[in-house]
C-alpha cells in the first residue's frame, strides 16, 4: 500500500471514530447532566469536520504534477492544516465561553454513569492517537499529525472532564461547577495543541530547512554512486508527503560535461530508489 493510500485510509478510521465517539459524548453529556462531556462533544463534533478537510487534502495531494503544478499539489495539506487548527481554536473559544457562563450558574451534580462512558472514551481516544501518530510518520503527513492531535487532545479533555465530575460527585452540592471548570481547563488545553500542530505546518508553507537526518542521510548515500567524490550545499523542502531536494555534487574537473550528467543522473535515481519519500531531486554538479 502507497503511502498516500494509508494516509487515506488512516482518516477514515478517524473520521469513523470522531463521528461515533460526537454523539456518544453529545447524549451522555445532555442525559447525565455534565457540560465537559457536552464540551467534548462540541470538539468531536468539530473534528468530524476537520477529518474531512483532511481526507480532502491528502486526496488532492495526491493528484500527479501537472503544467501550472509541476511540483506536484503537496502544498494543500500545510493550508488544511492552517483550516484545521482554525476549527480547534473556534471549538476552544466555545468552550470557554460556555464554560465561564456555567460556573456562575446553579445547576444539578452530573450522573455517576457518565465516569464510566469517560473512562471508555479515554481509553479508545488514546489507542486512536497512537494508531494515527504512528501513520503520520510512517507517511510525513503534517495533516495526519494534526489528525492524531485531536484525538490525543481529546483524550486529555475527557480526563479533565473525567476529574471534574469525580470531584462534584465526591463532594457534592457546592461542587457542580468543578464539571465547568474542568472544561475551562481543556479549552486552554486545546488552545495550547493548537499551536503545537500550527507551527510545523507553517515551517512547511515557509521552506523551513530543518531536516538535518535527512540531509545526513542523503551525502551518506550519495557517497556509494560510483563518480561521486562529496556533496556541498543540501537543501531540502517538504510539500505534503514527499521531501524535495536540491543537492551539489563533487565529481573529478577532468571528466567530460556528458559523464558529469550521466553521474548526476545515477546519483537522483539512486537517492529515490533509496528513499521513497524524495519528490523532486536537482543535483548540481560541482568540479573538484
């Protein structure tokens, strides 16, 4: 399987989960009295929409180079990132607010049920993030990790969520709004995520140069072409799956402009062969 085909498949398995898991908060939150399971609910929610976004990108990434988009259509999924941590921020700033207007307002202690349907959702939220993380970097999707994020984040919210409930039910009347301020916390939770998923992806749109294993991987290789006698500078690029490289190669001065080209040719078709993530790879030969 291509790794854009396990990046695809993978957001279908998140988007499954993020549809089920919405309205398994949504009816427990209304029915069992608890605001954070209601605020998880809002960020499910939220991520249903972001899933799709994210399958929308990765399958227009996926589209082959073209005449206006020689360099392939990779830089999609940094902006559907960028639209993604959008959604989260939207989903925290509700949170917040309805959270702040909840704690000043009487209302009854949550269910006891609801811990159990928490304690679920943790463990499921989690198994979810490390099945999508662990797809991210198989395939170098910063969509797919946008992805993982939510669902680890919102594993941390059904934890506050899930001690804000114990505390209003171990101590009873007086401690309803321990359920509000546990949702407080997540949105800032959530907020903090947000920036953690936003700042790759704008790395990304800038051409950050910050692949240093990658860069040391290449020169390694690129020493084992026949012809090759060292590289100068490496610089590389990521857009949406595959990494991008413009590379100087050191060859022997007395060597003929077609046995320069025909090394420069050898050492491209080995990187790609060697590293399947490489998009687009520019050698520049340099005389020794």
């Amino acid at each position: 399987m291509s790794t854009e085909q396990t990046a695809i498949k993978t957001t279908y398995f998140s988007l499954a989960t993020n549809v089920l898991l919405a309205a398994v908060k949504g009816l427990a939150g209304f029915f069992g009295n608890s605001y954070a399971l209601i605020a998880d609910a809002i960020e499910s929610t939220t991520d249903i929409f972001s899933s799709l976004l994210v399958l929308f990108g990765l399958k227009y990434a996926n589209k082959p180079a073209d005449k206006n988009h020689p360099y392939g259509h990779g830089r999609i999924e940094p902006l559907i990132t960028f639209i993604v941590v959008g959604f989260l921020i939207t989903s925290a700033t509700i949170i917040a607010y309805e959270s702040i207007q909840n704690i000043g307002t009487p209302h009854e202690l949550p269910k006891a049920w609801t811990l159990a349907v928490l304690g679920a959702i943790i463990v499921w939220k989690e198994i979810s993030f490390q099945i999508v993380n662990r797809k991210s970097k198989e395939t170098n999707s910063s969509s797919l990790k946008a992805e993982a994020w939510h669902h680890r984040s919102d594993a941390i919210t059904s934890i506050t969520a899930f001690v804000g409930i114990s505390i209003a039910l171990i101590f009873g009347k007086g401690y309803e709004s321990a359920d509000d301020w546990a949702a407080l916390f997540a949105s800032a939770f959530i907020l903090y995520n947000s920036y953690l998923i936003f700042r790759p992806a704008l790395g990304e749109i800038m051409d950050e140069n910050v692949y240093d294993d990658l860069i040391k991987e290449i020169r390694e290789i690129s020493l084992t072409v026949n012809g090759v006698l060292g590289t100068e500078k490496c610089f590389i690029r990521k857009a949406g799956l595959n990494y991008h490289v413009d590379l100087h190669a050191i060859v022997n001065a007395d060597i003929s402009v077609k046995a320069g080209h025909d090394i420069a040719h050898q050492l491209k078709d080995t990187l790609r062969e060697k590293l399947p993530q490489l998009g687009h790879v520019l050698i520049h030969v340099e005389p020794a």
